[in-house]
C-alpha cells in the first residue's frame, strides 16, 4: 500500500479526470496512448501555425524594414495594379523608379502621395499613410491561449501527466529500471525537431539583410517551415513527459489543478468555425452588394490570362488593363466559360464594368 500523505480533494479530482478520459476513450488505462485524432490534431495544427508564422513574420519584418531603412519622398500615382498604386519617383541616384507600392488608391485620392522606399531596394515601396495588418499579432495571442486551454483542461498534457502520476501512485511503476531510458527515444526525437525547427525559423532573419527580406522571393517560407517543427517537436515532447511519469517512481503526489470551465472548449469550437462561415458568406454575398445599375462600363484590354484546370473543363482568370477615374488600372476576374475566355483571349479585349467607388473591382459583362 502507498503511503503517500494525500491533500484533501485528490480522488474526487482523480475520479473526475478519469471520467472524463473514459467519455471520451472506452480504452483501458493501460493503452491511453496519442489517439489517432489526436495526432491528426497536431498535424494540422503544425500546418496552421506554419502558414500563420510566414504571414506573421513576413508583415513584422516588412514593418521594421520600413520604419528603419525607409526613405521619405513624394511620387505621383501613375496606375493602379489590383488595388495598389503605381507610382513613379526618383531615387537617390537620379534614376526614375516605377513601382506598385503597398497601400491602397480610391477615387478621390490626391495623385501625388509621400511613399517610403528602402534605400538599397527602391522598388520596395509602401504608401506613408498604410496602415499596416494587426492580424499578425493574433498568432501568439492565439498560441498563448491554445497552450493555457492545453495545459488546463481535463484532457490536456497536465491532466494526461496527472492520470498517469495517480497510476504509478495506486499500481507503481509498471517495470523496473531507470524511467528516462523509457523517454529517451521521443525525448531525443523532440529535441531534434524543435531544434531544427527553431534554426530553420532564424535562419533568413539572421543570414539575410532587411532589403532582401522584403523583396519578393525571400526565403521566409523558411521561418513557416520551422515553425511547423517546432509543434511537432512539442507533440513528441508531450508523448516523452507521459511516457516518463508513467515510468518514474513517485515521491509525491502530482498536484491537483483548476480545470478550466466546461463551457470553454465549446466555445472555441463554436467561434472556431462560426468566424469562418461568417467570413466566406460575407465574401460570397460582396459581389451582389453594389447593382449593376449603378457601376460604369467599358472596355478592357486583356494583358495575360491564367488556366487552372478542374476535371475536364478550365477556370480562366483574365488579368485586364482600362482606364477609369482618369487612371490606368490593371485587375483580375475570374471566367468560368472556357469557350468565352478563350474569344476574349483572341480579341485581346473584353466588356467590363466596375464600381465606381473602386475602379478595381472589375467584373467581365455578359
């Protein structure tokens, strides 16, 4: 018999975790490994927090570069390309410079507009009034709270290690020898992951200038990549701390916790897949959002073209160039219709109208 001193509570919260660890797996204690569901959890949350890292690094960076190394000058808008503005502006040499530069160009706004270009990069250019994503700053904000809802509640790593610790209490160690030799391997393999993960992220930011990280092609896919790693490391990490406390004799009992209420996982999961429903009927609803009516017509030049195939049939997308508000804008649209893509793409022109309040909403006019 284990005469382990006990605090008050103990086996009320035991009895609880493992009710709860029931409800959710018939299996018994003894086979509680990672669930295949589990595991395609942690695989998809490696892919989302990769994604999320290469955006969020790419906006910080483009941020610091600019409030850096930006140089102020003022430049004329000469087109819009998709949205953001051409503008056109001399550079430190003397020499013309023609860009898209990161911002956004209405009806309305002056043609003359203060532009911050890197120095050694000057088709690196952002409007001086863009107001740049806060969305980045979501990703650790969101990661904190992933990693609070992970360790606090009744199915998390610290009710996992809890379960565990109370076995080892009630039955002992379920073989002899030292307990690290039984971690070892997913240990080892947690510690490789995260550390080429957390190198793999440093790597551009540390090798290459901030000129070359804003420019296009820059290797911070990179920094997604290792960031993807690292929460494959951590999953490992998890599977090594349970394999150790299933191992590791007991000189006091594990420490009883506040889960968090149960309320709170539904919760996430509500507003986890509400925001994005709500997202993609917004966006669905938008082109129907201003009349036909009320939008102005005419005729485009189509500049380049894109197939994406699907089954047997072709998506076009048809990048044309018309001239409204008294400016050159470049856009795209999708067209269906592979048959009339094609006609348009031959007489390099189509019928298109626009919104008026912003040119570069273009659709093609049946």
């Amino acid at each position: 018999m284990n005469r382990v001193p006990l605090p008050s509570g103990f086996n009320d919260f035991a009895r609880e975790l493992e009710s709860h660890r029931r409800s959710l797996s018939p299996r018994p204690p003894a086979k509680d490994r990672y669930p295949t569901l589990v595991r395609l959890c942690v695989a998809v949350l490696g892919v989302l927090v990769g994604v999320g890292a290469f955006h969020a690094t790419e906006g910080l960076v483009h941020r610091v570069a600019f409030a850096l190394d930006g140089v102020v000058v003022e430049a004329e808008v000469t087109a819009v390309d998709h949205g953001e503005p051409v503008v056109r502006f001399p550079a430190a040499d003397g020499a013309g410079v023609t860009t898209v530069a990161r911002g956004e160009h209405t009806p309305g706004d002056p043609l003359t507009r203060t532009v911050v270009h890197l120095p050694d990069a000057p088709e690196q250019a952002v409007l001086a009034d863009h107001r740049w994503s806060a969305w980045p700053w979501a990703l650790p904000v969101g990661l904190l709270l992933l990693a609070l809802l992970l360790l606090r509640h009744r199915g998390g790593v610290r009710a996992g290690w809890f379960r565990r610790r109370v076995r080892v209490l009630r039955w002992g160690t379920p073989t002899a020898g030292s307990p690290w030799r039984r971690s070892l391997p997913w240990t080892a393999a947690a510690g490789v992951l995260v550390a080429a993960g957390t190198g793999l992220y440093a790597l551009p930011l540390l090798r290459s200038g901030r000129a070359d990280l804003v420019a296009d092609g820059a290797p911070l896919w990179l920094c997604g990549f290792g960031a993807a790693l690292v929460v494959y490391g951590l999953g490992l990490g998890v599977q090594a701390l349970y394999r150790h406390a299933e191992h590791a004799p007991l000189r006091r009992p594990p420490r009883v916790f506040r889960p968090v209420p149960h309320w709170v996982p539904y919760l996430a999961a509500v507003l986890g897949g509400l925001v994005p429903a709500v997202s993609v009927l917004l966006l669905a609803l938008t082109p129907a959002v201003v009349p036909d009516g009320t939008r102005e017509h005419g005729t485009a030049e189509v500049v380049d073209y894109r197939c994406a195939p699907q089954g047997r049939s072709c998506t076009y997308r048809l990048t044309v160039e018309y001239e409204a508000d008294g400016l050159l804008y470049r856009s795209t649209f999708p067209l269906g219709k592979s048959e009339t893509a094609e006609e348009l793409i031959r007489a390099a022109e189509a019928p298109v109208s626009w919104d008026p309040a912003d040119p570069s909403d273009v659709r093609w006019e049946k």
